[in-house]
C-alpha cells in the first residue's frame, strides 16, 4: 500500500490518478470543502497535516511505501514554510519508522540547498537532509518546474493575460532559464522511481525536454491562447516591492517571494533527464497546455483569485 502525502495538490492528484490500480492512503489536509480526486478512484483518505504526528501514525498502518509530496511556498493556514517542509517530513520519517516503512520518494526542486539564501529552497534542501539520513529506502528527485492544469504559474499567467489590458508585466528580464515538465509525466516519474529499485540511495534531477526562458515561456502561453499583450519587464526589487504591498492590502501576491526566489537560480538539467533515467519521452510544452485554450471565465477567476484572501 502507498501512502502519499500532499495528494490533492498539483501533482498529487495526477499520481493518484495515474495509480489508481493500486492501494492507497492519501493524507489531505484540512479544508472546509471535501477533497475529490479523479471519478473511478478509490482511495482511504486521512484528513491532516504532516505537522501532525499521531494522524502520520495511523496514516502509515498497512502502509509499504511512501511518496512524499506534502509542501508549501509560502507560510499557510498558520503554518511556516519550515514547519510543513522540514518539520513534517522529520514526521514522516519518524512515523515510517515505527511502523516498519521502508521504501519512500520524496520530490524536491533543482536548486534546493539547505544553505540557500532563499527560504523555499532551504527547506527543500533540509528536507532532503533529513530523508537521505533515515535509514530508509529512498529517492530523491529534484525537478525543474512542472506544469498542467490547476498549477499555480501557467493558469496565472493565462488569467492574467485575458485580464490585464495592454501590457503584461513579467519579474526580472524574461531569462531565467528552466525545464517544465508536465504534470503527467512527473507522476510517470514517480511511479517509476517507486517501482524501480535501481533509484534506491539516489537524487535524480529531473526536467522536460527543452531549455526555456520565462519569455519563452509567456510566448507559448500567449500562442494558446490566443491572447497578445506587450511585455513590461519588472526590475526584480521593484516585483519584490509590488508583491509585499499586494500582500498587505489584498492578501494575495501577482508573484509570490518564492516564484521570484526560483527565477534567480539555474533550474537545468540534461534535456535526456527523463527519458535516460526513466525510459520514456516527455511532452514539449507547446503540446502539452491544451487546458489553457478552454473556454474559461477568466478575467472572473483572476479578480476572484486576487481579492480571495485563503
């Protein structure tokens, strides 16, 4: 049986698709509405935190492997980054270990570094210094960037072009270079790991198929859907200064402290990344953001999600 952590988030609900011949527990976090995932899929769900250690101990009963999803950006529903990122997984291993667990994979991001100025990337990096010091069976995979629908980067930028008038402003100067993966294939990706005893004691970096620059990246969403705006190009301390201030007056951020973070670091790796390590070929992002040409109440969604304070 699988236990997966973080499962009703981006990537987690597409594992948990992507499994559903299998047995799973799926930890959800507390929210006011029910979690669904996938029609046809039948898993046992425990409704917690990683920050709670007697939940992760009934959560881990009958429990063989673990995939380690569970993470924040950004301080939420009174958690700290450090809490959810570092603290729970020294929980999930802590409950894997007394309930005999083994085997976990635990996602992590390209660029993590427990001695990083940026605070996501730090306790990405002390999480990862917490699993490779278990004892347990483990894989460690380091992405670049993943995408699909329902992500918080590619759905913006789409809300925010049909919204915004004239011009669409972009952090830094549109070079920060990265590898998106899709959605589907980082879920491929994980199974795989879970499956393969090859990736035991292993970090693998994993990335889509092609080197791409944030302009690169407004480019295709722009191509999709079919929206032209003029790029106004932010100085990073003037996106930094217009984030704080959105913070204070409306509680939500047009980007957040950790998406600027992530534009000041290389995120590559080998274009083969996945197909060497992983034996399959991943899509091209021009052939893979299909869900961003529905038809969609955008401008709706982009007011809704900049005056929505939770």
């Amino acid at each position: 049986m699988i236990l997966i952590t973080g499962s009703t988030g981006l990537v987690g609900q597409r594992l948990v698709a992507r499994a559903a011949d299998r047995d799973m527990v799926c930890l959800v976090r507390p929210a006011p509405l029910p979690r669904r995932f996938a029609p046809g899929v039948s898993v046992h769900v425990i409704t917690a935190d990683v920050d709670d250690l007697p939940a992760l101990r009934m959560a881990m009963h009958g429990v063989t492997s673990i995939v380690h999803l569970a993470s924040i950006s950004s301080p939420k529903g009174g958690h700290s980054i450090d809490s959810i990122n570092i603290g729970g997984t020294q929980n999930v291993v802590e409950a894997a270990h007394e309930a005999g667990v083994r085997r976990i994979v635990f996602t992590s991001l390209i660029g993590a570094d427990p001695h990083s100025a940026y605070p996501y990337l730090r306790s990405k990096g002390k999480a990862e210094e917490t699993i490779r010091s278990s004892g347990l069976d483990y894989t460690i995979l380091q992405v670049s960037a993943v995408y699909g629908e329902g992500d918080q980067w590619t759905m913006k930028m789409a809300m925010g072009l049909h919204a915004l008038p004239v011009i669409f402003p972009i952090p830094g100067d549109g070079r920060a270079r990265m590898q998106p993966l899709y959605v589907d294939d980082m879920a491929e990706c994980l199974l795989r790991s879970l499956d393969d005893p090859r990736t035991i004691a292993k970090t693998m970096l994993v990335g889509g198929p092609q080197f791409l620059s944030l302009d690169d990246v407004v480019t295709e969403v722009m191509q999709v859907t079919g929206v032209r705006r003029r790029r106004y190009y932010l100085r990073m301390p003037t996106a930094r200064s217009l984030s704080r201030l959105s913070m204070r007056l409306l509680g939500r951020a047009p980007f957040s402290e950790a998406m600027l973070d992530l534009l000041m670091v290389n995120r590559t790796t080998t274009l083969d990344s996945v197909s060497y390590q992983f034996g399959f070929q991943p899509a091209r992002m021009s052939d893979s953001l299909g869900y961003l040409a529905r038809r969609r109440p955008w401008r709706r969604m982009f007011l809704r999600r900049l005056l929505s304070r939770t």
